[in-house]
C-alpha cells in the first residue's frame, strides 16, 4: 500500500485549489459545513477565507464513531417558507460540505440520507435541485472509485484507490509521533 504524507503546505494549496474553482465557478456558500474531524480544518480555512459562517457535522463512520443529525442543515438546504436574511433564493440556504477525503463514499451517504429523512423525503426535488445546486461537496482528495452518491463538485487531488491502494495520512493525524 502506497502511503501519502500531507503536509500543511500541501493543506493550504489544496484549499487554495478548491476556492479557486469555487471562483471559477461562481458559486459561493452562505455557510460551509466541516465533517469533523478531517474536513474541520479546510472547512475552517475556507470559511475564514470567504467570510461566512462553518458549522460542524459530527459524521465518523471509521472505527464505528459518531454521526449526529443536524435537522436545521436539512432544512436550510431544502428551503423553508419563513424570511431569512441568509437565504438563497426559494428560501434554500447555499451549503459547502467540505471533507478531507472523499474515500468509500459512506459519509457522504450518510448525511444525504440523514438529510432526506429529515425533510421531506420522498420530494423529488432533493436530486433535481438541492443535491449539486445549492447544497455541493469540497473534498482535498476525491477517490475516484468511491461509491458516493453525491456529486464531488470541487476536489484538489484526484486518486483511485481502484488503481493504486493508498493511505492518505493528514498531518492533523498522528503528529505527535513525527
């Protein structure tokens, strides 16, 4: 297995390369979502960079940690009928969930089902217009072969575990031992 060391210039690049294509895009968030603990600190980064809010998601799925719903994010995504001077058009919030890596897919999963239960389900509109639209994904690495069922709208680095297993390893993990 191939193991990759970050480092926190290649974090800063990286999130660099993603609020640049977020300007290329022209999409801008009212607010960024950080998947704790991985994508905090690029979540961080960015919303200090665009001045808006972050707000944390406890989705852990490794080793079999944590996931706690966030129904207020379901909704700000959805959209709601009351005036909210941070709203987006039809009351829908512009969210960035922002990760380190993007890798089997199961936390994206998760929190697109949670989000879905959460408000209004079985509307059609979740995939025609929220998922993409005003609620998108940043991750530092986007592994190609990952089996989200969300679109990676903005990736620094793009892998495929298919081709070459690899360990990514963050410097936010194990630094006390380097």
């Amino acid at each position: 297995m191939k193991k990759i060391l970050v480092s926190w210039n290649d974090i800063e690049s990286q999130t660099q390369e993603i609020l640049r294509q977020l300007h290329l895009d022209g999409w801008r968030p009212d607010y960024v979502v950080g998947i704790t603990r991985g994508g905090a600190v690029p979540a961080v980064l960015i919303s200090q960079y665009l001045n808006v809010p972050m707000h944390p998601l406890e989705v852990s799925l490794r080793d079999g940690g944590e996931r706690v719903s966030n129904c207020g994010m379901s909704e700000d995504a959805f959209g709601s009928d009351h005036d909210d001077a941070m709203a987006s058009d039809n009351g829908r919030k512009q969210i960035l969930i922002v990760d380190d890596i993007n890798d089997s897919g199961a936390t994206l999963n998760w929190i697109k089902q949670d989000w879905q239960s959460g408000c209004f389900p079985n509307d059609t509109r979740w995939m025609k217009e929220i998922w993409g639209h005003n609620v998108r994904v940043a991750v530092l690495y986007d592994n190609e072969s990952s089996q989200s069922e969300l679109d990676i709208a903005y990736a620094a680095v793009t892998i495929n575990k298919a081709e070459e297993d690899s360990w990514i390893e963050f410097p936010w993990e194990n630094w006390w031992a380097k």
